[in-house]
C-alpha cells in the first residue's frame, strides 16, 4: 500500500511540475496576476481536500467496533446522585453505586 501511495503522489507531483512548467507568461493588467492565481488554486485545493478527508470520516455511530465477550468485561460501575424523601418529609440526597 505504501508504495501505491508514494508511486501516486509522485505522479501527482510530476504531473503538477510538466504543467506549471508549460504556462505561458502572464500579464497583470486588468484581472488577478500569476501568483495570485497560484494562491487561488492552492486554497482550492485545500478546500477540496479537506472536503474529501472529511467526507471518510469513521467516527460515525452506525460503524461495527469490536466488543469482548460478557465473560471477559469488568463490571462497569458509576455513582449517580438519588434524591428521597424521609418519614419526615425532609428530601436529601444520596450518592449510591450502580453498576451495569
């Protein structure tokens, strides 16, 4: 995989040099100059990267994540607060352990 990955950027690269290198001069007078254009198409191509980077994001709740067996999870536990009232009528609050 790693050498499809470097095999591909090198043809990207080689073929973004073959045609920046094939330009022909450019004259500044009423539009965006050369290396504003090349600033242009640089952000463009950040933004549209980030887009498809994005686009393969695996973080989403539908995917499938590996999970031991019952008999091999520890028992989860967590203190929650409970409130109750007293024969008096008084309300306080408890901190009880439960776990899963």
């Amino acid at each position: 995989m790693r050498k499809s990955l470097l095999r591909a950027g090198g043809t990207a690269t080689l073929t973004a040099l073959i045609l920046c290198g094939a330009q022909p001069a450019v004259q500044a007078r009423d539009g965006i100059g050369a290396g504003g254009a090349a600033a242009l198409g640089v952000l463009g191509g950040v933004v549209a990267g980030s887009a498809i980077a994005s686009a393969n994001n695996g973080y989403y709740p539908g995917r499938p994540v590996y999970r031991a067996p019952p008999a091999y999870v520890e028992e989860v536990c967590h203190v929650e607060r409970r409130g109750y009232i007293d024969p008096y009528g008084y309300e306080h609050v408890r901190r009880v352990r439960v776990c899963e």
